[in-house]
C-alpha cells in the first residue's frame, strides 16, 4: 500500500511540476507585446479557416483531413471553437489547482470527435508552440549541466521514436484500435490519480484541517536531492562508465551518475510523452529529483530544454509528418489556456485550498469516466464484445455529457469566483 502511495505522490509532483512550468510560460507570453502578437499572427489563419468553413459546408478536402481521408478528422468551425473552451478549461485547472490540467485535453479532444492519435499528436504540437513562445530559456541556461542534458536528451529521442511508432502502428492496423489504446491508457491512469485524490480531499475534509491549492515538497526531497539516501544514494554510487558528473556549482567535486540511468529516464519521459501527449515535463522533475538525485536548481533548467526538444522531435517527427497534427487545434487551445491559466492562478487567492484539492478530484475522475464509458463502443467495434451500436453509443454520451457538465461547472465556478473577488484581488495587485 505505501508503495503505491508513493507512486501516486510521484505522479502528482510530475503533474505539478510541468503545470508550474505551463504557468511560467503562459506568463511570459502574457507580458509581451511581441509576443501577443507573433501569436495572433500564428492564430489568425485558424480563425479565418473556421469563418470559411462556416460558410460552406465546413467539409475539409480530403488532402487536408477531410472526413474520410485515411489519417486527420473531420473539422468543423464548432471544433475549433472546443478546442479554445477546451484550451480555457486546462488553463484554469491547471492554473488554479497546479496541476491536472494537461490530463484532460487529449481526452476532451476525443470527446469531441478527433481521433485519438491525432489528438496526442495536435496536444504534443500545442505543448512545442507553447514551449517556443513562453519559454525564457536565457534566464535559465546557467542552471543546465550539459552532459546530464546531452545523454537525457539521447534516451528521450529513443523513447520518443519508439513511443511515436507504436501509435502509428496500431493505428495503421486499426484506427478504432488506436482509439482504445489511447483510452485504456488514460483510463488507468487517471482512474488511479482520481481515486487516491478523492481519498486525500475526503480525508482532509474529515479531519477539518484547509491546505494550499498546491502540494508542498516531499518531505524525504531534500535527502533525495542530495543523492546521500535511498535510490539516488545507489545509482551514484554504481560504477558503470561513462559517468556524468554534474551539480558542481552545489556539491563540492560535484555529483556523478552512470550516464545509462540518465538514458534509461530520458527515454521514459519521450516514450509516455509520445504515446499520451502530455509533454515530456510531466516526468522529468520528480525523475531527476527523488530518483536520480540530481538538485532542483539543475533541473529547472535541464527541464525546460526537455521539454523542447521532446514536445518538438515528438510533434514534428513522429505526428506532424505523418498527418496527425490539427495546426487549428493546436492554436485554438494555446489561444484558451492563455486565458483560463491567468484567471485559474489568480482565484487561488480568494479559495480556500481544500475545496480546490475537491475539484481536482472530481475533474480527473471525470475524465476518467469519460475514457471508461467510451470503452464498450470500442470494443465492440472491434469484436471483442458484443454489443448494440445503440447502446454503445448511449453509454459514450453518458461519458461525455458527465466530462463536459463537470468540466463546465468548475469552469464556471472559478470564473465566477473571480468576478465575484475582482475588488479584492485588485487590491492585491
């Protein structure tokens, strides 16, 4: 039981590391004009896409992703006006919880009616524009140990590659396989964070005690970060060259690691980047921290071009090329989470935590349920069960309509929240 406890402790300092590093970026981008407006010039061919397509029959050639054609999906000005609420609803989960938000988009997208792969390459793809624009790399470059970066970045294009051919390999032999694929992976996934956050809200509540939206630190982290116990305190000490010596600017001497650790950690982080979409900071941190022992002053900085190089091999190489990246997509949600990540920070402010830890909760077992629910359909589609297109399709309504009201009521809570705290929160600033 302590054992998975720890892992669920792991997952949510991942998801927390990388939404602390969505806000950063967001906020870069945020506060400059430049900025603003390298992005409304990268957005405005989707808009005008959308008021063409509303105009006709919104029927996309078939060359482009039309709604046969063998790779993209069917696109319609609606879907581009999803993908900016979906966008809005990430950044506000992400943005007043610290962490989850990423967890709900390539589900949402399926929900909506893009296909699974494409939904992980076009989230993989929004992750890489969100990483070249926001992302103050100058500010963080003298935290980076380059050797650790060079061989973490070696794993992470084995795993990219070996993650990105297996997507499209299942989806070559069967797209409604694909589909499931993707599904059962966030099913396990989120079923298993939701649980155990509804278990730790609940106990929570019981007990009466109110916490910060955020988790703290593990308390064991600062051991681990030295590398002087437990795991860390292993992997330095095994002699396996070449080793890579790093944290000289902490460490008198420095630390060292067998460089094959590194590679074995990097290609993790590119393989569960490619096959969930969920960009590779959501495992660097608490990898290279309580496993590896490396400190977080270089990890910060090791993270960040991670998370370039990764979001921008995996998107480009593994998706884009091959069709299964929807540019408008990808716009529509870097246009939404801009806004919901700003007014989800702030109304952390005004909430108390406890009620925020509840909404996470609620939010990823919705997700949960929505990938569960839309499983029987899959599956009979594939023969595996037996089962009326009827009835199926009654079960995945269910689990959508669940995800979006849950997802559309926090949404609404925190926006309203906002407005009703706008005087205070003025005051504050």
């Amino acid at each position: 039981m302590k054992s998975v406890r720890k892992i669920y402790d792991l997952l949510l300092m991942a998801s927390m590391a990388h939404a602390r590093w969505d806000y950063e970026a967001s906020m870069n981008i945020l506060r400059s004009r430049k900025r603003l407006a390298i992005l409304g010039l990268l957005a405005l061919p989707a808009v005008l896409l959308s008021v063409v397509f509303a105009a006709g029959d919104g029927d996309l050639p078939s060359i482009l992703g039309g709604k046969h054609a063998y790779s993209p999906a069917y696109y319609t000005p609606s879907i581009f006006l999803v993908s900016i609420l979906i966008g809005v609803c990430a950044g506000l989960i992400t943005g007043c919880i610290g962490a989850g938000g990423g967890f709900i988009i390539t589900p949402a997208l399926m929900s909506a009616g893009i296909k699974g792969i494409l939904a992980v390459g076009t989230d993989l793809f929004h992750i890489f524009a969100k990483a070249i624009m926001g992302t103050a790399v100058h500010k963080k470059l003298g935290n980076v140990s380059v050797p650790l970066a060079v061989w973490f970045l070696v794993g992470s294009g084995i795993g990219v590659t070996g993650g990105g051919v297996i997507n499209r390999a299942i989806y070559e032999k069967n797209p409604v396989m694909s589909d499931t694929f993707i599904s059962v992976v966030y099913v396990v996934l989120l079923g298993f964070l939701g649980i155990y956050a509804l278990s730790d809200f609940l106990r929570l509540r019981k007990s009466g005690a109110d916490v910060g939206a955020h988790h703290g630190e593990s308390p064991h982290g600062k051991e681990a970060a030295t590398g002087k116990v437990g795991l860390p305190a292993r992997l330095q000490g095994a002699n396996l060259p070449p080793m890579i010596r790093f944290d000289e600017d902490l460490v008198p001497g420095g630390k060292k690691i067998p460089a094959v650790f590194v590679v074995i950690a990097g290609a993790l982080v590119g393989f569960v980047a490619a096959i969930m979409g969920v960009g590779g900071g959501f495992l660097t941190f608490p990898i290279f921290v309580y496993i590896l022992g490396v400190s977080s002053f270089t990890t910060v900085g090791t993270d960040i071009l991670q998370i370039i190089f990764t979001a921008g091999y995996a998107s480009i190489s593994q998706y884009a090329i091959y069709g299964y990246i929807f540019y408008t997509l990808a716009m529509g949600m870097l246009l939404g989470s801009l806004l919901g990540i700003q007014l989800g920070a702030l109304t952390t402010k005004v909430v108390k935590g406890i009620y925020i830890r509840g909404f996470y909760a609620v939010a990823i077992l919705a997700g949960f349920i929505n990938r569960l629910f839309a499983l029987p359909g899959k599956l009979a589609d594939m023969k595996i069960i037996t089962l009326s297109p009827s009835t199926a399709k009654f079960i995945a309504v269910i689990g959508n309509w669940a995800f979006f009201i849950v997802v559309s009521i926090f949404a609404f809570w925190i926006i309203s929240k906002f407005f009703a705290n706008l005087k205070t929160l003025r005051g504050e600033a």
